[in-house]
C-alpha cells in the first residue's frame, strides 16, 4: 500500500520531460529560474494514489491560453528585512504606494518588460506594489518569447478502491526547458512562474479515519469551543478585514448557513467578497478543496462576526498560490491574511535539484511575506499535518522535513495539539489523553484493531502497519533545510537542542540518488521509544505556536459534501475535522478582534510573540513535556525550554497576548 500522494506522478514527469534542458540559444538571452510546478494533487484527507503521468507526442496546441508570473527582485532587500524584524519601527507600517517606492522594481524596469512581452502579443498586468507582473497570453506567444518548448502529458485515471476516492484522468502541460529572456531584463527578475498548469499545493485539512465499527460522534466542537479555551478576547472584529487566501472555490452558502443556522451568530451583512486571482479556480469542487476554502472562511468569519471577510481565490498551481499572497499585499485591504495549503520543503528541492522548479521558487514567497509584513498584515499558514515527516504524505519519503510556506520566517507558522479528555473510538473502546500535548496519532496506534476494515487483507491489521500506512498524522514541526533561522527565534536559549521521541525512525534523502517509481522504503517502527537528545542544523524552526487541530477532538464544518461542477449538493455538517487547517484561520480572525479593539493593524506576529515569551508573564503554556506522549511523531518537548519543535512557543492566551500586543505599538 501507498503513504504517498504524489510519487508516481511527480517522478513520471521528471522522466517524461526528460530533465532540464540546458541549451543556451542565443547569447543575447540570459536564462531566468522558472517551475512548471511542483505538480502535487490536492488532497484534502488520507492517503490516496496518484496516477502515474504519460506525455503525449504533441506539442501544446500554440493557441491554449496561458497565465505566468514574472516575480521580480525586491530593491534593498537587507533593508525591507532589518526593519520587519525590528517590528516596522514599533509599528509604523507603509503604504502600498511607500512600499513600491522604496522596495519595488522601478517603473523603467517594468515597463520595459512589458514592452518586452507586449513585443509576441502578450497582455500584462502590473500589481501596485511592483513585485508581480501577471501575463496573459498563449502557449506559442510564450514559447516564442522565452525560448521554452511546451508538451501536453495526461494522468491515467484511477478507479476508487480501498476506501480511496476515484481520480479522474486529465491533461495539463509543461516544459523541459529554462525560459530565456534578455539579459537587462532577467538581471531583476526573480522567478517564472506558470508554463505548467498541474495543480501544486494540498490542503492541510484531515478527518478522523472513518470508523465504521462506532456510532459516537467525534470532534464537534466550534469555534466558540476555540474561543473558550484559548481565551479570545471580547469583541466582534469591527471594522477589521480578514483576508483568506486559498486554491479552491468557496462555497457562500455554506459559509452563511454554518454563521446564521449553526451557530446562531449575528454577523455583518454582505460581509463576504471574492476576489478571483488568475481567473479563478473554477466552480465549487469538494475534489478540488472547496471544504478547506469553506472552513477557512466558517472559522474565522465566526470568531469576528463582524468583520469583513475578503477571500483570494486562485488556480491551484505555483503562480496561482503566490499570486493571490501578492494581490492581498497589493490591496492592502485585510488586516490579517491565512492560508491552509502548502507543500513539503523535500517536495521543493527534488523539483529544483532536477531542474523543473526556480532555486529562487521560497524567495518569490518570501518577498510576498515581507511586503505583507511591512504592511501591517498578519499573516498564518498552516505547518501541515504529517508531523515531523512532512513529505510522507507527498513523495513519500520518510526523512525529517517541514512544511512551505509556512517555513517562511515572515509567517506564523500555526501547528497543533490535540486536547485532554476520554476520546470515544468505538461503543466499547476509548483513548485517554491526560494533558494538552503534540497533535500525534501515535495515542492512536495501540488501538489499531479499532481500525482493522480500513484493510484490505485482514492479515495486513498490525499496529506497526496502521501507525505507518494509515495513521502517520500530526502538527507539523521542525528545522527548515531551505530557510535560516530568524533573528527574533535565535533570541530563544537552546532553541536548536531538541529532545526526539523515535517512534518512527527518519531516513535521509539525497534527491539526485531517489528512485521514486519504487515503493518507498518504510520506516522502522518502535512502539516503546525512548526519549533521545540532538541538535538541528540551525534551520527556522516550525511552528510558532499550536492549537488544538487533531480531529478526534476537533471541528464540525459544513458544506455541500461531494459537490462538483454541474452536480450540485445540499449543505449538511460532518463532524471529525481537524488539521493545521483550522489553527490558521482561527488566528486570523482572532487577529481581527485584536485589531478591532487596539485601534490599529498588529502585524506580523513572530517579532513580538518571541519577546513576550521571554518575559515573566508569557502569554504562553509551554507543552515542554519531553514524553513519548507529547510527540509529532518525532519532536517532543524539553523541560523549561521556551520553544519545541513540536509545538512551538505552546499555547496561547490571546486575551494576554493582545494586552502584551497594546504595550509595543505606538
């Protein structure tokens, strides 16, 4: 069986594209990093499979129409990060037209591009902040004038089975070879992004595996319940914006119907606007994601009633997901921005070191991050839900590994803990959870037999099988091999000594020595670990801080269910949701009461939370347990150690922690 989602896929297109091309066509072009994507399918719960690729002999048709990104360089860069790092001068946030002044190309410089571009019949946007010019041409208008060969290739398609969803064949395109543009003009640009259309990012949103051997009822909690025991300040959110960015349509009606018929909430009229980046995603999917989209919007729209909610919708492919993070930054309208998708850092370097994605693919993000910060807008992204091993559930590869972009230093990384309490698994067996810990499922192993229908061959029902193959979850965690670390995480004794609690031993990957169309090797399992001591390689470490995300004590959400385009369903609840997914939307709209009642923007979170935690009356609860029972399936936590990689600074108390927020600004 496979823990992967995309291993097949990924490494049948590196074969099929045959590699990056490295010819030079003429002196006159300099070559310009680019990525047709990281080519991940969404996912929005579980294991599944993915379809192996095929290229078909055919170039793409010249006339398909096509979106790409050229991302460019952020002047005095140095400056941009010494100041968000020094909180914006104690909050003194710019204006998008201060921002594109001091930090943006200049004018010269994008309009020479779009000359450029404009010169092979391609319409360009320029966003305002100078950073991201949006181009809107054809496949033969960008094979011309970047130098690049575009191919379609197909997925075979894959019936459902073994409690897997179908998945449909489909047909995308992309290209071996480096775009080319002229050397005065790839001297600023950072990243092209867009000569491929396979979706890239997934859905950090998981359900309990479905048992169907029970009838309780598990993880129904709201987002009062969040409110509660994290203790959200007073206040409706007033005035705030909050912005949701995401790779799937919303479903309004649900959004509406869970804040009026649900909870009963009285909230803001007309407060929902969307904003379609890149055209779009299309048409409410639940395949597509549309339930993250949805909950994301639910969560966070719950706790600041009245706020207004703007949601930045895109396609799901690499310029898509950066493009939406820019056009917000470019608005300048939500007070605080969330995102629940991401891909695994091991992902992103395959994809560079085979030549299919751009070395400067995280700064292109970073720059986004920073202009938000600079701005004054809060941002969270999600840390993923695979634990310390963020790729299992991708490639499949079962080194120690994080999550992007929420390793960006100029995010909150939001990560997970699973709650105390006695947790009902079938009418006869239950699980108890003593105190708040690490969000693992290695609580849920030793009742693996609870679990034994989810196999197909009944002789497969082993404990070390179900914690490998079904139930390798968790908050994700850990040290960036892509990102240092930031200044603001250095200031944190011993923040690089870890304590590891080994249920599942890590193995290293070199991505030019992988053979991906192999099975991926398995871990060794030990269900007894030992607590076991190390030192990270220096890396930004994930996450800042966690809430409750396991679904087992999780969320109920509501959504038209198994909704597709042309197929519409009715709104009903499902209960048993959890992920990171929900911690980041929960802090955004938690960011919009704050907002809301200080009177002014907070802005980025990382440089102020790290302080208050050092201070004799930190905001936080620390879960420094170092026990095999407060684990992400690595990490666990170091007596008196202010951060762990598990959990990050802890949990918060937000009512406290917008009383330290009202003290640094203005």
């Amino acid at each position: 069986m496979r823990r992967g989602l995309i291993a097949a896929a990924l490494v049948a297109l590196i074969a099929a594209l045959g590699g990056a091309a490295n010819a030079r066509p003429a002196a006159a072009k300099a070559p310009v990093s680019q990525g047709p994507g990281s080519l991940l399918l969404q996912h929005q719960s579980g294991s599944n499979d993915t379809p192996p690729v095929f290229p078909i002999d055919e170039s793409t048709p010249p006339d398909t129409p096509e979106d790409v990104s050229f991302i460019l360089d952020i002047r005095n860069r140095f400056l941009l990060e010494n100041l968000v790092s020094n909180g914006m001068n104690g909050g003194h946030y710019l204006s998008i037209d201060q921002f594109a002044g001091a930090f943006g190309q200049s004018q010269h410089n994008i309009n020479a591009l779009r000359s450029y571009l404009a010169g092979y019949g391609i319409e360009t946007d320029a966003m305002a902040d100078g950073l991201d010019i949006q181009a809107h041409g054809t496949a033969g208008e960008f094979d011309n004038a970047l130098s690049v060969h575009q191919r379609d290739y197909r997925t075979a398609a894959i019936p459902a089975h073994d409690g897997h969803p179908a998945v449909a064949a489909r047909t995308f395109h992309g290209t071996p070879n480096d775009p080319l543009l002229p050397a005065r003009l790839a001297s600023f640009v950072e990243a092209i992004l867009g000569l491929s259309n396979y979706p890239t990012f997934s859905s950090d949103a998981v359900r309990v595996p479905k048992n169907n051997a029970t009838t309780v009822q598990l993880g129904d909690r709201t987002p009062e319940d969040f409110m509660q025991d994290y203790n959200v300040p007073s206040g409706s959110g007033h005035g705030s914006t909050i912005g949701i960015v995401t790779l799937a349509a919303l479903d309004t009606e649900s959004a509406v119907d869970f804040w009026s018929d649900v909870l009963g909430i009285d909230t803001k009229p007309n407060r929902l606007d969307v904003v379609n980046v890149d055209g779009g995603p299309g048409d409410v999917s639940d395949s597509a994601g549309s339930s993250e989209t949805t909950l994301d919007v639910e969560q966070s729209g719950a706790i600041a009633p009245q706020a207004n909610v703007t949601v930045y919708q895109a396609p799901n492919t690499d310029p898509g997901f950066l493009d939406a993070f820019f056009q917000a930054a470019s608005d300048n309208q939500a007070d605080s921005v969330s995102a629940s998708w991401g891909e695994a850092e091991t992902v992103i370097k395959y994809f560079v070191d085979n030549g299919l994605e751009s070395p400067g693919y995280q700064g292109a993000f970073d720059e986004a991050f920073l202009e938000l910060a600079a701005q004054g807008q809060s941002t969270f992204v999600s840390s993923g839900d695979a634990g310390a091993y963020d790729d299992s559930d991708e490639l499949g590869t079962t080194n120690l590994d994080v999550d992007s972009p929420g390793n960006s230093p100029w995010v909150t990384s939001s990560g997970g803990t699973t709650l105390p309490g006695i947790i009902p698994l079938t009418d006869t067996d239950s699980a108890a959870i003593a105190a708040e810990r690490a969000w693992s499922w290695s609580w849920l192993w030793p009742h693996y037999s609870d679990f034994c229908f989810l196999f197909t061959d009944p002789s497969d029902c082993t404990e070390a099988n179900f914690a490998m193959f079904v139930a390798a979850a968790g908050g994700g965690g850990g040290y960036s091999s892509l990102e240092p670390m930031p200044a603001y995480q250095r200031q944190i004794p011993g923040i690089r000594h870890y304590n590891a609690a080994e249920y599942l031993t890590p193995t290293d990957f070199d991505s030019t020595d992988f053979a991906p169309l192999t099975e991926p090797v398995a871990w060794n399992f030990n269900p007894s670990p030992g607590i076991q001591s190390g030192i990270a390689n220096g890396g930004r470490g994930e996450p800042d801080l966690s809430a409750d995300a396991d679904p087992f004590t999780g969320y109920e959400e509501l959504f038209s269910w198994g909704e597709e385009p042309g197929s519409p369903q009715p709104p009903s609840i499902e209960t048993g949701w959890g992920g990171t997914s929900f911690v980041a939307p929960q802090l955004n709209g938690t960011t919009a009461v704050i907002d809301a009642n200080l009177g002014h923007r907070v802005g980025l979170w990382n440089t102020q939370i790290y302080s208050f935690a050092r201070s004799h009356n930190s905001p936080f609860t620390v879960l420094d347990s170092a026990s095999p029972d407060n684990d992400n399936l690595f990490y666990t936590g170091s007596p008196h150690q202010l951060w762990n990689a598990a959990t990050g600074l802890g949990t918060p108390d937000l009512t406290a922690l917008q009383s330290d927020f009202s003290h640094t600004h203005r």
